[in-house]
C-alpha cells in the first residue's frame, strides 16, 4: 500500500501544524494577554490609580456635611461605614 504524493503532503502540513502552530499560538495568546494588561481599564481596577477621585460622592460627601473616610491609596472620599473604596477598591483603614 503506497502512499500518494497528496496524502503525503497533507500529512507533512498537518504535522508542520502541530509542532510549530499550536506552539505558536500559545506564544501569541500569552503576548496578547499581556498587551491586555496594560490596558487603561485594567489599569482603573487594579487599584494602582495615582489621580484622587472627584466623582460625585466626593461632592455629596461634602456637602452633607457625612464624615467621610479618605482611601490612602487614590484619595477618594468613602462613606463611615465602607469597608472598601468606591474608586480603586481597596480595603480601607478602620478608623480609631
């Protein structure tokens, strides 16, 4: 039983894919992944913000005279019984 020239070059592609193709696109996958995470919403969420918070609870905060917690890492102003900031989601410091 002999092999036909086609059938022999199809097989040659098909082992070609498997050994430089699939680890190829795990290389791929891995530098995609990683131009993702610099991305400037990863980077909103991380919780590595350098800018303080102006958002509107700031504001309210504010004006009802509410005494609010400051986050340490982005300066956001958060309600008295916040466990978490509102901006960067870090954990907030208890107060004494």
């Amino acid at each position: 039983m002999a092999i036909s020239t086609a059938e022999l070059a199809v097989r040659l592609l098909v082992y070609l894919f498997v050994l430089i193709g699939a680890p190829l696109s795990f290389v791929l996958m891995f530098r995609l992944l990683d131009y993702a995470a610099h991305d400037t919403l990863v980077e909103q969420f991380s919780g590595q913000q350098t800018g303080p918070d102006t958002g509107q609870l700031n504001a309210y905060f504010e004006q009802a005279a509410v005494e609010a917690t400051t986050c340490q890492f982005c300066g956001a102003a958060n309600g008295p019984d916040y466990t978490y900031c509102h901006n960067c989601q870090e954990r907030l410091s208890p107060r004494n």
